[in-house]
C-alpha cells in the first residue's frame, strides 16, 4: 500500500486527521518579528545563543511564540531551542499563560566579596522597597566587580558600591546601559608601537622565534590551569587543520576580575596577542568567547574589531565575538567551546583534548585574556619582561585581584612569589577596624586558608601541597569579623547554582552539601565521604575543586563546624 492511501495524520477523513502536524505551531507575526531581528545572518546552527540574545534584548524575555518562530527559522527542533534557553540564566523563558518578568530586573551579586560588603541586606531592601510588578530584584553570582562590592546590574548599567539611594537615583533617570570607561583605541594603541610588531611577524613568518620567546619567558596559562602556554601552539599545529583560536574571556571565578580590568583598559594588547598566536597556529578563524556580565568590554571589543577590519588589519569576520549567556560553567574550556558551537554549555569528555578536536571538531587553541596580554608584550618587550622578575625562588609577575577586607581592592601586578602578606601591604593594609583572619588564594575552588600561612608565595605549585591552587589569583581576605564556614557556605551555594547538572556527583553532591552545611554542628564523617565521592567521579574542574572549601575549613577552622 502507498504512504498515500494510508489513513494517517493528513487524512481528512472525519475523526481521523488534523489539520497540522503535532506540536506547537508558528504564529506568521511571531515569525514575521524573528525573521526581521535575524535580518541577512546566515541562519547557522552556532549562532542559536546570539539569536536569542536578539530576542531576549527586544522584548525583554523568550516567549514560547517566539521560540517556535525561530525553531521554524533555524530548521531546528523545539526541543534544541528550549533546552538551550532554559540553560542560560541570563534568558528568561515564558511559557503560554505565564506572566512576562517586569521590564527592569536588577542583579544582585552574591559572591563572598559582596556577602561581606553587605548583599543580603542590600538585596532585601530592594525587594521590600520596590514595586514588584514594575522590577524584578534577582540574586546573581559574581560580576567580576569585586573591587567595588557590593555591586547591583541595572538592566546593563553596572552600580558600585551600590546603596538603595543610588538604586532609586538611576531608576529615575532610567540609566539601564553601560557605562563605557575611557580605554586605549586603536589610533592610540598604534601611536605607541601597536600593531608594529604583529606585522613584522606577519611579514618575517618566524613565528618559531616568537614561540621560542613566550616558552623562554615561562608564560602560564593565567586562567587557572596554568599549563606553559608556548607548549600549547606546537600541540594544535601538530594537528592538521583547518584550526581555530579561541579566547576564553568567561571570567566567571568569583573574586577574578583582572581581565575586564585589562580590557576595559587596554584592550588592543589583548587583541594583538591574540592575532600573534592565531598566526602561529595557522588558525582560519578567530573566536572571543566574552560573558555577558561585561556589557561594555563587549561594546569596546566590537567596535575595537570593527576598527581593526576598517584598517585592514585584519580580514572582515576573522574575529567573532562571542556573548555568553550568565553560565560559569562556560569558563571551562570545552564547555566555552559547545557554548560557542550554540549548545548548552557542558563540558566534554576528554580525551580527546580541544587541541585535537575543538571547535566544529577542529584542532583549537583556547588561550585566557590576560595570557595573549602578555603573549603581546613578550613578542614587544622580550621574554625577560616575566623571566627577569624574582622572588622566593618564584620567576615572572601575576595579576592578583584582591577584594574582602582591605583597604584598597583591586589588580595589583607583583612579583610571582609574593605572599599574602605582601598582597596585602600593595593593597594598603587591612580595612580599618578589621584584622587578618584568612583568606582564599585563587577563588572558592581553591578553599581558605587560615593567616598563620601567611608566608607561602602564591603562585602555580606551591599552594598544592596545602590543598590548594592559585587558579586565576582571585584573592578575598578575610578578617575576625568573618566566619570561614559562612564563607565556605556562600563558596558551595555558588557551586551548586552553577553546576551544569551533566553528571550525578556535581549536580547531587553540591545540593547536599550546602543542606549539611547549614547544620549548627557540621556532620564532618558524612561531608569527607561527600567531598570524596566528588572528587573522584565528576567530570570537570567544578565539580572536582567545589569540596576543598569543606575540606579546609573542617582543616583549619574546626573549632567553628
């Protein structure tokens, strides 16, 4: 028998058809409305994040309506579209029948520097003393503005050092956007030296001898890995292309804060590292993975791309930025590069590595924002820029981000050996009224440390043996005002909101901690074969580092669990 002649769904026969397939059908105007945001874009499969982004931007949530358009739009399954959506915090999904969020919603940070500046009450206040029906008061996990805690997002308008008088203040003068600071631009950058010494490269082709120059200098990876970064080019030529680059700027480590700090400032020596390192690897295309909690590094770095292709500096579309979409998860670097991909930032079996299949299953080099910093400065100023730099037997500089309880918070660009001490001496002492308690070395994944091991440099190898790491030099200090199991629990309410849920031991063991935690009186038996259980079985660094905050307080601060 024919398909045909078969009575199936198109069959009009009474009681045994329909009219349209199952399913959610597209509504013409909603489709209409998506068709004109995509405008001319190719309607590929990775840009499902920025589509999203378009519509979310637009009309201030994703409503099923217009989710349905674009799945009609992409070709793709409703599915794909809403498991995508509903990954991301920073999408706001509207089912039929639900009420829209307001049209302003502000963001409280949460992390431990802003819980010590003041975040809970700040949070509480704003949702007692606003209209609920005309803004939405969230919590949100760090900005990368700890410096300046306690900070609030105001639509995309970043408010330091924020109080509720402030709050009100700009809600009247409807100051949603960001706030752009004066940054070097290119025809300054190129005014002193920018671009000179890509373009000798460029002309010479021994990028060998720059590779040699970085692996001289005893550059790291300044994301948290810190795996020599020279090492990293000859593992991705080693694969036949074509190649990718992309920059890992998904700084989501609660307490890091350098690279927005290098970008917004001087955001071109990034840009000319990177086109350094993508000519050494032959990459075809060049990715900037950028979080969305940085609106205006987002702005400079499209219009600093834009000037770059203006001046023919580099082809049009060789650089693609990238918005992430509130996901700390997509700072590991094969989730960053599924998020890139379009998809729901989860991190990736391994082997293989990304070096050998990366992006669009290519060989891909991921380097972090500071790293092509200095990548650049090493091809302009010599490998001795890091290497001639000493101090308790440590070689090369760091960029610590220091927040909590002193007198100055911010980066501090010091020798590698430096000790807490020293930090905080370049960070101008202690807050007034506060003294040394503890501190975290490299953000919650690295745990607290009590001041009695003031004298250890804080650098890559020499925290391990202490059970702990430096990752990205996030510093938070900590003083006899504190209490580290309070920190310790703000550290895993973090890692359980942020968990990508792939695996059991991540997604269960972080929710079952923070429960255990809460305890007046710590079940410390149960919590070390907790922390065990995650350490051996997760999948990634989350959950593989998110124990060492339980592990170290139950170490070092027992007499408070």
């Amino acid at each position: 028998m024919a398909l045909d002649e078969r009575k199936g769904v198109w069959k009009s026969g009474k009681g045994k058809g329909r009219h349209t397939p199952k399913g959610r059908q597209y509504e013409d105007q909603a489709l209409q409305e998506v068709q004109v945001l995509l405008g001319p874009q190719p309607r590929e499969r990775d840009l499902l994040i920025e589509f999203l982004h378009l519509i979310q931007d637009e009309y201030g949530h994703l409503s099923a309506a217009h989710l349905r358009a674009l799945a009609e739009e992409m070709r793709l399954s409703m599915a794909e579209i809403y498991e995508v959506a509903s990954f991301y915090a920073h999408f706001d999904v509207v089912k039929e029948g639900e009420t829209p969020p307001p049209a302003l919603t502000i963001r409280v940070c949460d992390s431990l520097s802003c819980e010590l500046a003041g975040a809970a009450n700040l949070h509480k206040a704003l949702q007692d003393g606003l209209d609920r029906s005309q803004v939405r008061v969230l919590r949100a996990p760090c900005m990368g503005r700890c410096d300046t805690a306690p900070v609030l997002e105001l639509g995309h308008n970043h408010i330091d050092h924020a109080t509720i008088e402030a709050v009100e203040r700009a809600i009247a003068a409807q100051a949603t956007h960001p706030i752009i600071p004066d940054y070097e631009t290119l025809s300054e950058y190129q005014q002193n030296g920018g671009y000179r010494a890509l373009q000798e490269l460029r002309q010479s082709g021994d990028w060998e001898a720059l590779q040699d120059k970085v692996l001289a200098s005893g550059l790291r990876g300044l994301g948290g890995a810190g795996f020599p970064s020279g090492k990293k080019w000859g593992f991705v030529r080693a694969n036949e292309g074509p190649r990718y680059l992309a920059v890992n700027g998904d700084e989501g480590e609660p307490g890091t804060f350098k690279d927005r700090y290098y970008l917004e400032r001087m955001p071109h020596l990034v840009l000319e590292g990177m086109l350094m390192a993508a000519g050494a690897v032959e990459a075809e295309k060049a990715f900037i993975y950028m979080r969305d909690e940085y609106p205006a590094v987002l702005k400079i770095l499209a219009d600093e791309i834009a000037a770059l292709e203006a001046a023919g500096l580099v082809p049009a579309g060789y650089i693609d930025l990238r918005r992430g979409a509130g996901a700390y998860i997509c700072g590991e670097e094969s989730a960053m590069i599924e998020s890139i991909e379009g998809k729901r930032g989860m991190p990736r079996h391994r082997p293989p590595f990304v070096a050998q299949v990366g992006i669009f299953g290519r060989p891909t080099l991921v380097h972090n924002v500071e790293t092509l910093h200095w990548v650049c400065r090493i091809a302009r100023e010599g490998p001795q820029i890091l290497s001639s730099v000493e101090k308790n037997s440590r070689t090369g500089l760091r960029s610590y981000s220091v927040s909590g309880r002193v007198q100055n918070p911010g980066v501090y660009l010091l020798p590698a050996g430096s000790t807490i001490t020293d930090i905080i001496a370049a960070s101008g002492g202690m807050a007034q009224g506060h003294a040394f308690k503890a501190y975290q070395p490299g953000g919650p994944s690295s745990g607290l440390l009590p001041a009695s091991m003031n004298d250890i440099p804080l650098d890559f190898d020499t925290l391990q043996p202490h059970g702990s790491f430096i990752g990205s030099a996030a510093v938070v200090v900590l003083s006899d005002q504190d209490r580290a199991r309070d920190a310790a629990l703000n550290m895993l309410r973090f890692f359980e909101d942020e968990s990508c849920g792939q695996c059991t031991p991540c997604r269960v063991g972080c929710e079952k901690a923070v429960k255990l935690m809460q305890s007046e009186s710590w079940n410390q038996p149960l919590l070390g074969e907790l922390c065990t259980a995650m350490q051996d079985a997760s999948i990634c660094g989350l959950g593989q580092a998110a124990p060492n905050p339980i592990l170290m307080t139950m170490k070092h601060f027992s007499d408070e669990i």
